[in-house]
C-alpha cells in the first residue's frame, strides 16, 4: 500500500504525506500506486524563474516528470514570458500496471472522406497485394515531394473501413513531427493499458506501446499521415513481430521516396493522379449530387487534362463550377486565361511539385469568387492566415481571438468596411472558404476543425504581399497564444495540436518571430513540451530557441537569458541535473552582473539554482541560498509581500526535506496565519498552505490534528473550488488516504470511491489518474 499524492498546491506548496525524510522516495499518490507526485510551486519562469518549493521527498529519488501550468491571457504569458504556477515532481515506483482495457480504442481523428471520393480500385488491388508482403505499406507518389494526389485520403479509406469492420485499436497520427508521433504512441499506451506507460513520461509510454503492438493477439490498425522526418521517426516505426500480432497493420503517407522509406518490411506503392476516367467520375459525382449535372459538358475531358487530373485541383475547380455555375467549358477559358497570365509569376522551372501551377491557379479563381461573397473582403487574409498554420489543422477558437479578429479588420480587402470584425465574421469566411473547397471546415472536431491541404496552403503564402507576412504571422502566433488552454492537465489533446501549429509557423516564418522580441508563443510551446513528459523533444526546442535568441537578440538580451533558463528547466526535468546546474549557475550570474544582486529576476534565478542543488542532494547549499532568496525578499517586498511567503513556504520544505521538522512547521504556521490575515481564510493559496501545515503535522506524528485540518481544506475547496476542481479530487484523494492510515478503513475505501467516480466523470476513464485510482482501490478492497 502506497501513501496519497500530495499536492505542492499553490505558492506556498504542500508536502506529501508519508515522504520519507531520507533514503526512499516518497510513497505515495492519491491513493493510486503506479509513482508518486509531489506538487510543488513557483512565482518564476521556467528555468527564469522557476522557484519552485521543491517538496521533502527522499535523497535518491529520481525525477520522473514535470508539469507545470501557465497563466496566459491577451497574447502574452505574465512573467518572464513564460511564468509557472505548478510544478509536479513525479517519482517513480515499480507497481504493476492495470490490466489491458479490452473495449476498442481509438485514437487521433481520421479525416472525413472527401465529397465524391474515388475508390481507385487498381491502388487498393496494389496495395492490399504489398500488404501480403509486408507488414507496412508506405503511400507515396510518383513525383517526389508533391502533393495534392489524395494519399491521405486513400489511407483515410483503410481506416474507415477497419473502424466498420470493429478493429480493436486504431491510431491516426498526423506524422508531421515526431513529437506528434509520440504525444499520439503516449495516450495509445495508457489506453491499451500497455505495461510500463504510466502517464507520466510520454516518450517511455510511447516506447512501450511499441513493445504492446509487437506481442498483442489484439487486432490494430496505426496511420502515419504525412510522414516527413524519416530520420526522426524511424526510432516509431511499429516493429514486425514473429507472427503473434497478424490482425497489426501499418499504414503511412509520406512525400519522400528516398531509401529510408523502405526496408524494415515495408513496400512502396507509388499513387499518382486520377486516371482520366477516375477524374470525370469525380466531376460526374460532384456535379450530380449538387443537382447541376448540365456543368459537365463536351470540355470536360480537356478541362480534367488541363487541371493535371490531380484531384486537388479538381476539388478547387468543382467547388467553384458549382458556387457560380460555371461549366467545365466556362471554367476552362477562365482557368487558360489566369494561367498564362501566372506564367510570370510562376514559370515552369519553379514549380518543383509538377503541379503547383494547376492549385495556385484554381486557388486564385476561387479567391476571386470567394472574395465577392459576404463577409467580403476575408477570404484571402483568412486564407492567408490559414496557410501559415498546420495542414492537419488547427482548433476554429483561434478565429475568435482578437489577435485574429483584429488582423482581419486591418487586412479584408472589401473597400468601404469600418467596423471590426467579429468573431462570428471571422467563422463566416471559415465557411466561405469551406463552400469552395479551400480548405475543411469541421466544427465538431474541436481541435482540428480547420484543414487545408498542404500545397494550397503553399499557393496561398505565395499570394501573400511581403509587406504582410509579418503583421500575418504575428497574427497567427497570437491566436495560438490566446487559444491556448489555462489548465493544460485538462486539455492535452488540444496542446499537443496548437504545439504542432506553433511548429509549423516556426518553419514558416523563419525569423520573423523573433522580430522585435521572441515571441511568447515560442516560450509556451516549450513550456508545454516540459508539461507534458516530451523531454527530449523539449530539450531541442530549448536548445534551438536558446541559440536563435543568442544570434538575433545578443548574449545578454533579457529572452536570450530566458530561453537559456528555459533549457536549463528543460535539462532538470529530463534528469540532467548537473547541466542542468552549470547553466542555471550561468544565468544567475549573467543576471547580477546586468541587473543586479537585487533584482527580483536575479532572486528568481538564485531560487531556480537551490532546487537544481537540491535535486542533486545538496541540500544544505539549497537551504542556503533559499534563506538568502528569503532575507532578500523581505528586504525588497516587505515581509508581507505573496513572494516573500512564498519563500518562506519553500524554506520550510527545505527544512522538511533535512529532517527539520520543527522549524518547517514553524514557518508553515506563520504563512498559513500571514495568508488569512491578508488574503482571507478562503483564498487558495491560504487553503494550499492549511494543506502543507497538515502535511508537517502529519509527518511529526500529530496524526489527529493533521486529519482535522485535512477535512477542513477539503470543505473550503468544495465550497470555494467546486466539488470538481482538480484541487479538490486531490484533497479527496489525500483525505482517504489518511483515514486509511487512521485504520479507518470503511471511511477511506468509501471515500475512494467516490474519487474514482469523480475522476471518471470529469478526466474520463482512461485518464491516468483514474486509471491508478482503480488499481489503489482493488489493492485496498483486497487487504
């Protein structure tokens, strides 16, 4: 039996109950079994200022995860750029993991089937006869990095089909990143209940359900869509077995043609264009269940040859025909027309996908009719804006943001328009574009409501004037800085697409996002990166921002000294304390010698470097420099000031952690007295510090007392919180835990009980917490 989670809540922070003071790790985690976390907390950036109380947990124990919380709002992140409000130190323990969950899991959102799709029953014939041959089938086409030819749609098709035929685990990834390949393996992990994922480090869950697929008896189906960094991902590649796992497949749609996309079991099929009988089948279809079958006419067969047959193109042009009710022989000559009039534009030599003049063409058409139609004048900055972001797609909540809002009042090209944009005008031109086949409009697919494919996006950007791209991708970054959610912990699929939109604006803008400053968008990505247990990935991003704001913004710009604290946060969340500490050592002296000893950022860094010494078992350095953080702040904010108990708050773990204990309980009284004398009894962080006194009396042995304060936090935050806050189901948790303890035994499985019911109901069932509440209730029931 393991002890509660206890939750380092709030400013002041809350030391777990049943911590060893020294040699073993804490036990102990909501009552849940599979690795302990301790909650601890921050007033500073990641790395910047991270401060965090860093818990009594015992020497030795071994950092698994961190996550931590930001508070963002109107575009910018308060703090230095990126500021913490929760840390969670996760500490791992060998329990077994729950059983396999046996109900069908999906995971990842298969695009919708196009409007006239076209079987193209001669490559499923191909690739259902490499199938027999290879464990994967790679899509691919003929022309090496193009696109535009429906592979995704082809293995959308495959994966509608095996979700008909009740597939037991489907995975649809939008491959693009590698990082988006393990977010994808990570919940894939924990829902399969694969043995070693416990939630905590995404890229050890991923790995382990490599591991589950190449031993399940379990049929599945994985879908890597867009595949780009072969190099990246070859490590994700799902492994053949020896035969156990004959209902497994893999699928994967890629641009590259190069000698990485075989071998390993895997077969090439080549996708071309339509054939010319596919490509009026489709135009026959479209036009027919539009109830305009007169558009088709005696050009249609010159028209289809003229558009490349690529069904992109034909998509752009049969939206059009039908919007204004154009037939093919109409669309022909208006399409010959701008062409030669592109060819200064974009002459033949430059269009290195062989099919760029046909979508930059019908795109242009389309835009021009679009532009015409209310709302009027957004289509081309909507679509502009668009391009910028994920072909996957990005949440349509990034279009009611001012950020996105406000750009498209400045750049709608209808003359004559003085008031602002609304965010339902904004939904407009989505719909708009949609109505033309510029890109996909899904509203009830919340996080990746808007698609466009990946070469109109290209031809989009290409439209746009230089004079705009800045204002067009600030925009963007904005929006993604708006949308993103205040509480990642309830949100993971969402953060894991606005961080691969962050990614792909990254790519596109170049350097413009570090013009004047780094922009937060680049900060928060990192930060989310850490949060989430991708430390590697996170290590990368923190190493290549570190290094951009070094030779944009110079050595001692305050966001180069940022991004270096950022990857020092990242090194110490992945393990890598002594890097971890020769850069924090670096910043804080970078920081004294530009601002001063002082400075509250200096105190900040200063505050960072003790929990690095401290996660290294240096601890009586760690109390040393947090008294100094200490006597600073009440120097330089007065003793009453939220950061000043906060310190004080952190000190006292310190002194926890070192067997202190006495002296720890004497600071927690005096900030859980200083927190209701001024911020009142019911504020938060007063509840978190009654939390953390409970804690120390616990740890002394006032086992009575401790509970008495725990029953009080619990109805202050039911009351204050909500029933359902997560500070609340943790209080629950830590309560239940403590009655068992008591040897109350009835009164902590009942009210267990209701944890697990809560977590059901708000995290959902395969949520990890919920997961190892299950298991520490089996465990229980069973003593």
């Amino acid at each position: 039996m393991t002890p509660p989670r206890w939750p380092w809540r709030g400013r002041a922070g809350e030391p777990p109950i049943g911590a060893q003071q020294t040699g073993n790790p804490p036990q102990g985690i909501d009552a849940e079994g599979q690795s302990s976390r301790v909650r601890v907390s921050g007033e500073g950036a990641v790395g910047a200022g991270r401060d965090i109380s860093h818990a009594a947990v015992g020497e030795g124990s071994r950092v698994e995860h961190t996550e931590v919380s930001n508070r963002v709002a109107g575009g910018t992140v308060h703090g230095d750029l990126y500021q913490a409000e929760n840390v969670t130190i996760t500490y791992h323990h060998p329990v077994p993991a729950p059983g396999p969950v046996l109900r069908p899991v999906r995971v990842g959102t298969v695009p919708p089937l196009a409007s006239a799709f076209q079987p193209r029953p001669g490559l499923r014939e191909e690739i259902d006869r490499a199938r027999e041959r290879h464990s994967t089938v790679v899509l691919t086409q003929v022309l090496s990095g193009g696109g535009g030819v429906g592979k995704s749609q082809l293995a959308a098709a495959y994966a509608w089909q095996a979700h008909a035929g009740g597939v037991a685990v489907l995975v649809w990834v939008n491959a693009a990143e590698s990082a988006q390949i393990v977010a994808a393996y990570a919940q894939a992990a924990r829902l399969v209940g694969a043995p070693g994922a416990d939630g905590q480090d995404a890229e050890a869950d991923a790995g382990a359900f490599l591991d589950w697929l190449a031993v399940t008896e379990r049929s599945w189906l994985v879908v890597l869509d867009d595949l780009t960094d072969l190099e990246g991902a070859q490590r994700w590649w799902p492994r053949p077995s020896a035969g156990t796992n004959i209902g497994g497949r893999v699928l994967a749609t890629t641009r590259r043609r190069d000698a990485l996309v075989t071998g390993s079991g895997r077969a090439v099929v080549d996708i071309g264009t339509y054939t010319r009988a596919e490509a009026l089948e489709y135009l026959g279809e479209r036009f027919t269940a539009a109830d305009a079958p007169h558009l088709l006419d005696d050009r249609a067969e010159d028209l289809v040859e003229a558009l490349g047959r690529l069904p992109l193109a034909l998509a752009h042009a049969a939206a059009y025909m039908i919007n204004d009710d154009v037939g093919c022989s109409g669309y022909l000559g208006l399409f010959t027309d701008r062409a030669s009039h592109l060819a200064s534009l974009l002459p033949p030599g430059a269009d290195t996908d062989g099919y760029g003049r046909q979508v930059t063409t019908s795109l242009l058409l389309a835009l021009d009719a679009a532009e015409q139609r209310e709302p009027a004048g957004l289509a081309t900055p909507a679509i502009r804006l668009a391009a910028h972001l994920d072909p996957a797609g990005h949440p349509d909540t990034v279009w009611a943001t001012e950020a996105v809002t406000q750009y498209l009042t400045a750049h709608r090209t209808a003359s004559g328009a003085s008031e602002p944009v609304t965010p339902e005008q904004a939904r407009a031109a989505l719909r708009l574009l949609h109505h033309y086949a510029l890109l996909t409009h899904t509203p009830r697919d919340s996080n990746r409501a808007v698609r466009l494919h990946a070469l109109t996006a290209r031809a989009a950007r290409e439209t746009v004037p230089p004079a705009d791209i800045l204002a067009t991708v600030h925009a963007a970054a904005d929006g993604l800085v708006e949308a993103w959610p205040v509480h990642e912990h309830t949100a993971r699929d969402l953060t894991a697409v606005l961080r691969a939109n962050t990614d792909t604006l990254a790519d596109h803008a170049g350097d413009l996002l570090w013009h004047p400053d780094g922009h937060p968008v680049l900060f928060v990505t990192g930060r989310s990166l850490n949060s989430t247990g991708l430390f590697g990935t996170a290590v990368t991003h923190w190493h290549r921002l570190a290094a951009d704001a070094e030779r944009l913004l110079g050595h001692d710009h305050p966001h180069t000294l940022n991004a270096r604290a950022g990857l020092a946060a990242s090194y110490w969340q992945a393990g890598r304390t002594g890097e971890a500490i020769v850069i924090e050592e670096r910043v804080l002296a970078d920081r004294e010698r530009l601002l001063g000893a002082d400075h509250l950022e200096t105190v900040s860094a200063r505050a960072n470097l003790a929990v690095s010494y401290w996660q290294a078992g240096r601890t009586g350095e760690a109390i040393v420099i947090e008294e100094r953080v200490l006597a600073d702040r009440e120097r330089v904010l007065g003793a009453d000031h939220p950061d000043t108990l906060r310190a004080r708050a952190n000190l006292a773990a310190s002194y926890w952690q070192a067997g202190r204990t006495g002296e720890a309980i004497g600071l927690l009284e005096r900030v859980l007295a200083d927190r209701e004398r001024l911020f009142g009894v019911d504020h938060p962080d007063t509840l978190s510090a009654r939390a953390s006194l409970a804690a120390s009396y616990w740890q002394a042995g006032r086992t009575g007392v401790a509970i008495g304060l725990l029953e009080r936090v619990l109805a202050d935050r039911e009351r204050v919180l909500g029933v359902d806050h997560p500070e609340t189901l943790i209080s629950r948790a830590n309560l239940a835990f403590s009655y068992w303890q008591a040897g109350r035994t009835g009164v902590a499985i009942g009210l267990l009980e209701r944890v697990l019911a809560d977590r059901e109901r708000v995290l959902g069932d395969d949520h990890p917490d919920t997961i190892v509440a299950a298991y520490q209730l089996r465990l229980w029931r069973m003593s």
